[in-house]
C-alpha cells in the first residue's frame, strides 16, 4: 500500500500543472475589436453630421398654401383681398 500512494503522489504532480496563459484571452480581443468598431461607427457619424451642418444649405420652408393665408389673415382682422 506504501508503494501504491508513492506512485500516485509523484504522478498527481505531473496532472496537476496548471498553464500559465500567455497572451490576450480571445474574448477579450473580441471585446476589444466591436467597441472600437463602435466608437469608430458613433464618431464617422457624429464627424459627417457636423460637416454636413456646415456645408449643406439650410432646408427650404413649405409653401404656405393660399387657404391657411386666408385663415390667418381672417383671424388677426385684415381683410383678404378681393373680399
């Protein structure tokens, strides 16, 4: 029995080892790649809505249409013309 635990001893040393891990976990380095790819998307965006507020020109009013005139004009008193 003496010889059976010595040789159990000395080979649980062997199975037991455990590895030291070199290098970045893979998940980490995925981690890694989609929040860059994140900020990269949020700040090509924000970048292209300030050159865009820069250089296009500001939108263009509707037309106010004849009607919605005569509305207004009806209700501050004035007279529309050709009443």
């Amino acid at each position: 029995m003496d010889q059976d635990q010595f040789t159990f001893s000395e080979n649980a040393g062997n199975v037991i080892k455990e590895e030291v891990a070199k290098g970045l976990n893979p998940g980490v380095i995925v981690l890694i790649v989609v929040v860059g790819l994140v900020v990269l998307f949020l700040g090509g965006n924000y970048a292209l809505y300030i050159y865009a507020r820069k250089t296009l020109p500001p939108k263009k009013k509707k037309p106010v249409s004849k009607k919605k005139l005569k509305k207004e004009r009806l209700k501050q008193g004035v007279s529309a013309p050709g009443e």
